[in-house]
C-alpha cells in the first residue's frame, strides 16, 4: 500500500515515524506563554499585556519581520534556568513527535550583545540537551553566526565557544539573507574547519541560487539549510543531487514568510523526484505555526506524499545528519522495522 486511506491515516503514519529534526532555532522555540511567562519571572518590561497579545505579534509578512520579533522576543531570556527551560521544552516536543535525534541551532550573539555570557546559554541547553540523552534523545548543538553581524563579531563568537568545543558539533550562518553573502564569512568558515566543526549555512531562502553555490565553494558546507531557490538553476540541482547533499527544508517556515504563496507550490515533491537529500524541519516553530510533525502532515497533505516519499524524508533525515555511522544504520534499522510493521 503506498497511498493512504485518508488524511487521518497519513497523520499516523508521520506520527509512528521514527525521525530525525536538522534544522531548529531553539529561540524559535519559544511559545508565546513561555515568553509571557519568562518576561514575568526576570522582570523584563515587554509591550504585550497578555499572553494572546504576543501570540497576536507572532504574525509577520517576511523574513525581516519575523526577525525584529524574534530578537525582541529574546530579551526574556536572562539565566542559564531559562535557556535550560526554553530547551527542555522544545525537545519534549519533538520526543512527543517521535523524533530520535536532534540536531540545534543557537544564536550565541543575540545574547552576548545583551550582556548575557555564553556560558549562560550553553550550559543551560546542554544540561537539557544531557537531560534528554538519558531518556533517548541524541543531539547535536549547532552554534550559528548572525549574517547581519560583521565577519569579526562572528571570529570573536567562535572564540568564545572554544572552551565549549565538546559540546559543539557544527557552526551555521543565519539571520537577514538578503545583501550578507555566505562569501562574507569566508575565513571565519574556514578557521572553523580546520578546528574539526562540521559547517551548514542557511542559503537559497531568499537569497538567489549563487548563494548556495557560495556556500558549497566558498564556505565548503556539509549541509544546506533550505536551499529553496536552488531550483531555479538546473546545474545546480544536478551538483546537489550526486553529490548527496543534505538540504533541511522548512515547509511551514516557507508558508509564513512568502517563501511560497501556498504549500502546493512548495518545490518538496520538486527535490525528490529530482533525487535531492531533502529532510522535512520545522525551523522557528513557536513563530510558525507547528513542530516537525505539524510541518510533514501540513506538506504531505497538500503534496499528496504517498509512504515511500515520506519514509524517503525520514530516511534523509538520518542520513543527513552528524552521527557516527553505527548510530546512523541503527535509525535507519527503526524506519525499516517501522515500514515493516505497518506495511
């Protein structure tokens, strides 16, 4: 059976699925009553009298909109006990989808400019990220520089990680695409290579299909996040395909910020029928509107994914991610038991 009864039966399905989640900001994690509730406990003055106000500020046009309140929104967040919780939470969530591992971007900088150590940060999420391990949970912690930001600042954050570097498995760019090329972080990129992190890149969300060929030849990425418009350029698509590259596509993140008009013009089915590594992530999902389950039925639905396209995602999802190859074959082991089970 490769199709499904109904969309009942398809959400199901998704739901049992062993999966994987590559692309997360863990402050896009941040609901709008923990954000309430967080202002509250630090005494943070916010412009939001209730909990349904911030939930009414999470409606935004575009990237940049969605930008200046997801800044705003971490100016709640003071202590290493809120960075734990803010954490914990989201990978309750992703446990309760029935993720396996988890791979998790955070914005170092958006915090040291406000005068909260990195200490602060990372070892509030790792004692979450520790707390999960116990129960099953493996993860890697991705450090992103903010694009926005100089080349410098981003040289200056990569230093501050190095006593860290245990617990840091990768470093990323993020934030404002449009106008920062990933060639403008070229040699920070490159001394995080020669330190032994693995390197991903947001490219070809807004920015055009050079930008993913800047972060493939210039930054030498292991991973692309997103990576939309690299379909608008066939060579491209070709390149990705052999080369097996990974790309973390956020269906309900490109729904919000008019990456697509509407999910069924989103390129998904597009990337793997052309034999793209695609993965299904949810991205920021307090601010749009669903975790990573949310994301695959939203998109399954709308695309009319039958089984071996959805178990194809999932089996990307692993393969795409940072584990040691006996780990790897061990979830790819859980989807095949999975298909098994339920063919």
């Amino acid at each position: 059976m490769t199709g499904f009864a109904s969309p009942a039966a398809r959400a199901a399905f998704i739901a049992g699925l062993p999966k994987a989640e590559l692309h997360l900001h863990v402050e896009g994690s941040l609901e709008p009553e923990m954000l309430f509730a967080l202002a509250q406990r630090n005494g943070v003055a916010i412009p939001f009298a209730s909990v349904e106000a911030v939930r009414a500020a999470y409606e935004f046009g575009n990237l940049q909109d969605f930008l200046d309140i997801y800044y705003q929104g971490m100016a709640v967040l003071r202590t290493e006990a809120d960075f734990h919780d803010l954490a914990a939470a989201y990978l309750a969530r992703a446990e309760a989808d029935n993720v396996r591992h988890v791979e998790i971007f955070f914005d170092p900088q958006g915090h040291t400019e406000r005068g909260v150590a990195f200490e602060t940060v990372i070892a509030g999420i790792t004692r979450a990220l520790d707390a999960a391990a116990a129960r099953g949970l493996s993860s890697r912690l991705i450090l992103c520089f903010l694009r926005h930001l100089s080349e410098a600042d981003a040289e200056a954050t990569l230093d501050a990680a190095l006593p860290w570097r245990h617990r840091i498995a990768a470093v990323g760019l993020d934030s404002s695409e449009l106008g920062h090329p990933p060639a403008k972080f070229a040699r920070v990129f490159a001394r995080a290579r020669s330190l032994g992190f693995k390197l991903v890149a947001h490219a070809g969300e807004e920015g055009p299909p050079a930008y993913v060929e800047e972060a493939l030849d210039i930054l030498g990425v292991d991973r692309i996040d997103h990576g939309n418009r690299a379909l608008e350029d066939p060579a491209l698509v070709a390149r990705l395909a052999s080369s097996g590259m990974c790309l973390t596509v956020c269906p309900l993140s490109n729904l919000k910020l008019c990456v697509v008009d509407d999910l069924a013009a989103h390129p998904l089915r597009a990337m793997l029928a052309q034999g793209l590594m695609a993965t299904v992530n949810s991205d920021d999902p307090a601010y749009f509107g669903g975790y990573v389950n949310a994301n695959f039925v939203a998109v399954a639905d709308v695309l009319d994914l039958d089984r071996a396209a959805l178990l194809t995602l999932a089996r990307n999802s692993f393969r795409g991610a940072f584990l040691a190859e006996d780990e790897r074959e061990r979830h790819l082991a859980a989807i095949e038991a999975y298909d098994r089970a339920t063919g």
